[in-house]
C-alpha cells in the first residue's frame, strides 16, 4: 500500500493534475467565445495546455466550463487564449536544448547529506531526490494537512547539519523513509527561479534547473539523473551574500497586488500602485478558509490556492483589490532589509523594484531596495 500511494503521488505530479482547480457554479458559466480553438492532441491534459498557451488550469476550466478539469480527451475542442505561440517541448534526446518557451517558477531548493529537496510555487510540490538515483513527489495536498511536530529534544547534531524548515520539515518529519535516507540537512531553505521544460509525448521526462546552474532529468519510473552539456536560460541577478532569498508568488489586481512568502507562509494584500496600505494573513489565518468560484468579467481573473481563501473569505479584500489581472507568477525574492525584530522590511518585486515597509502598516516601492522613511 505504501509503494502504491508513493507511486500516486509520484505521477500526479508528473502529469500535472491538479485537485485544487475552482469550477464555475452550475449555471454560471459561459464558454469564451472570443479565445481561439485548439484541438486536443494524444497525451494532452489541462496542465500541459495551460502551460503551452501561458495561462493556468483554473483559467481554462473556468472558460470551457469543465465540469472535470482532469478529464478531457483526444480530439476534443478547448477554447485557448489568443494570440498566444504553444511553446516548444524538451527534444527527445539524451541531452535535451532548453526551448525558447522554457518557463520558470519561483522554487527554493535545501541541500542535505545524501540528496536534496525542491519546492515548486506553482504547484506546491515537494520534490525529494535521493543519491542512489531515486526521486519521490509529494503533491501540496499530501503533506499540507500534516503535523510538523516531531520532536529532537536530546538529538546532537553533527557539525555543520541541522534540521529543515516549513514543508520540507514537515515532509520530513512525517515520512521516515525520507529522513533515513536524506540525512541531516546542510545548510538553510534557499529561494530560486527554476527553470522547466514539458515533457516530450509519449516521454514522460522533464528537466529542472537547481541554484548552481546544474540541470536535472526526472522519469516517471521514479528516478533522476544529471543532464551535461545544458546551461538554462538566464533568471534573476544572484543577490549578494548579505542579502536573504526565497521562493514567492505575485499576483497583480486592479488597485494593488498580493505577494506570498515560502519562508513564513504570509500573505501580504498591498493596496495601492506605488504606495498605499498593507494587510498580513499568516498561513494559520487562512489556510482553513473556503474559496467560491466567480464569474469574473471578460480580461479579469479570479485568484486561486491561498490568494483566492483571502480574497474570497477575509471581508474587504476583494472590494479593496478587485479582480485580478493575470494569474499568479511564481519569482525569487530578494529580502534586503529586516527590522530589529527581525521582520521583513524591504523586499523585490518581480520587474526588479523593491518595496519598502514603512511605519505601521504603509509601504511605499522604491527602484533599489533603499529604506525610505521606515
């Protein structure tokens, strides 16, 4: 049984179905008109779509009206943004070329004794790679109800090692087959863009990029490998040694925007365009919340995953915001400055400004990450 659940999540994950897709009500749903029609190909599914047309799953159930967004077939006719070039899939090679529509996600990445782990935004996966070549997926909805609450009252910890933090802790507190076989932790949780490429049809395989610029081949059977002779596509600037990353989520609105942080779990609501007020929800305020499903006029958005339990649920976010005006981007956040409390202070945004947090609960956005009036 536990080889069978491991193997679930594996390729869930692979496949990239999603269970967190918002549907329209019955009844309040319209197919868009106005989107192009693309025809459904062998080993297509809704994840794969979305990424070749730059748009999200929940985007393109909610303009299909799909009543299962797991569930579409060859030959089927979807309705795809416009204007919008499918981008290219990895070579079916033994050293694959990154495409020009290569993708990236914000993701942060822990190096341990005997492999490491990796967190992908976009999905909230956790990725565990073993050096003997073995490769395990915990998809968000697996680990994301767990305790992460062992207890290492008495553990000595070798020099130089130690223990991860939020969901890579959590995925190694509850599973014992990860922690026996991964080892002490070494070093800290470090925040990066990953760089991805589809799976060819029929393949199966996806390449990942890590923080040094190393790339890694994933299979379906479960195993991992290093790719040579690949350089991905350039990110972010590397921040300096005194600067802090991590991984985060930024989705724009119509009178401000929502930044998500992998390092605290927070959900910070920004209202305003240069400047304005600032609301914080920890993860432990919203986690628990509902999300309801909208129908959202035509070039708006309705947010999903954790932007979607504040904006729906925590009165006043979503007249203060309105409605989104793409879907959520996965970036790299640079932290520059903390408080004497150690609160974060001033932080990126993904077009390369910064934002200060000044006094009380305004902020104010600045080209170089410099402390304003704090």
């Amino acid at each position: 049984m536990k080889r069978i659940l491991r193997w679930v999540m594996i390729l869930s994950c692979v496949t990239g179905l999603s269970a967190f897709v918002a549907l329209p009500a019955a009844g309040q749903c319209g197919v868009r008109s106005d989107w192009e029609l693309y025809t459904v190909a062998p080993g297509d599914n809704l994840f794969r779509i979305a990424l070749r047309f730059n748009t999200t799953t929940t985007a393109l159930a909610q303009a299909n009206c799909l009543a299962n967004a797991n569930l579409i077939f060859a030959g089927q006719q979807l309705r795809v943004p416009p204007g919008q070039v499918p981008s290219a899939t990895a070579t079916p090679a033994n050293v694959p070329e990154w495409p020009n529509g290569s993708f990236f996600v914000g993701a942060t990445y822990q190096q341990f004794e005997h492999g490491f782990m990796t967190w992908r935004a976009d999905t909230g996966a956790i990725w565990v790679f073993f050096e003997n070549g073995r490769v395990m997926s915990f998809p968000l909805q697996s680990y994301g109800g767990l305790s992460g609450g062992r207890r290492y009252e008495g553990v000595t910890f070798p020099s130089g090692r130690g223990l991860p933090s939020n969901g890579f802790k959590t995925v190694y507190d509850n599973f014992a087959e990860v922690r026996e076989m991964l080892g002490w932790a070494i070093g800290g949780e470090q925040g990066y863009d990953m760089a991805l490429t589809l799976p060819s049809f029929g393949s199966g395989h996806f390449t990942m990029s890590l923080p040094d610029g190393q790339v890694r081949s994933i299979t379906p059977e479960g195993t991992w490998g290093l790719v040579t002779g690949v350089t991905p596509p350039a990110a972010t600037p590397t921040p300096s040694p005194t600067q802090r990353t991590t991984g985060a989520t930024f989705q724009p609105f119509e009178h401000g925007f929502m930044v998500w942080r992998a390092d605290s779990g927070e959900i910070s609501v920004y209202v305003g365009e240069d400047s304005g007020e600032l609301s914080v929800y920890p993860a432990a305020q919203y986690g628990a919340l509902p999300t309801r499903a909208f129908q959202y006029p035509e070039g708006r958005w309705a947010p999903e995953f954790g932007f979607g339990r504040v904006w729906t649920s925590i009165p006043g976010v979503r007249e203060r915001l309105g409605w989104a005006l793409s879907g959520e981007r996965g970036y790299t956040m640079i932290q520059v400055a903390f408080d004497s409390s150690g609160r974060l202070t001033s932080f990126s945004l993904p077009d390369g400004r910064f934002l200060t947090q000044r006094s009380g609960t305004s902020w104010l956005i600045t080209p170089d990450g410099v402390l304003v009036n704090p």
